[in-house]
C-alpha cells in the first residue's frame, strides 16, 4: 500500500485529506509537522509522497521557523530525498502563486485548498506517485 505523507498544522485539514485519501485513494496516511519527524520519514523512505502545506504556523527547524517551502528546499536539496514527490498544499491561490510556489520550493505539483473536488484531488496525487520498479 502506498503512504502519504501529510505536513499540515491545520488539523481539520489534515483530517480531511486523510480521510479523502484513504477512502477514495485506498492510501496509507501520516501526519506530522515536526521537521525532523519529516526528514526521517523522507530518509528512511516512509512515504510515497509528500502533501506539503506551504505556511506552516508551528514548524521549527534548528530552532529556525521554516514553512512549506523552506522544508521542500530541504528534501529536494538532499540526493536522498530529491526523488521523493513533493506537492505543495496551499490556500495562496492567486495569480503567479503557482509558478512562484513551484520555482522557488522545487516541488513536484500544487493543489489549491479549500479541496472541492474530492476524486480529482486523489487523482492528483496517485498520478504523482512512482511506481513500483
């Protein structure tokens, strides 16, 4: 069975996409926004991909506030993690956000929130995942 990896403060939010997921996707979830519980999660390859909210209220990092786009940056940086699909999640859905979003985190995909369109939003995210070799 396939895992995402949800990075989300928002728990009603984290409770909805889980629950979409699971349902509809037949996915495995997890949820954090412990920073380091990500990474570990990324490295000891936990996940098949990653849902990533791009403002994250509560998340540090070496004692750094980081958001969404800072961890991207992270596991994208790091030839371990590179490969792992990141698909940014975010209310912040006006005009060049996309673009903007994409160039600077190096993720993989964007999906606007609120999530309206359940099947759709599952379809996104199975397409994203690699896989089997």
């Amino acid at each position: 069975m396939k895992t995402v990896l949800i990075v989300e403060d928002d728990m009603i939010n984290a409770r909805v996409f889980s629950k979409i997921l699971t349902k509809r996707g037949g996915l495995a979830v997890k949820h954090t926004e412990n920073v380091e519980e990500v990474m570990q999660i990324a490295h000891n390859q936990e996940a098949d991909i990653i849902l990533m909210d791009v403002s994250l209220s509560h998340s540090m990092y070496e004692g750094k506030p980081v958001d969404g786009i800072k961890i991207t940056q992270m596991l994208k940086a790091n030839p371990a993690t590179a490969r792992l699909p990141v698909i940014l999640v975010t209310a912040h859905a006006m005009d060049g956000d996309r673009e903007n979003f994409l160039n600077q985190s190096g993720a993989d995909g964007y999906i606007s929130k609120p999530v309206v369109d359940h099947q759709k939003f599952v379809d996104q995210i199975m397409e994203m995942i690699p896989a089997d070799n």
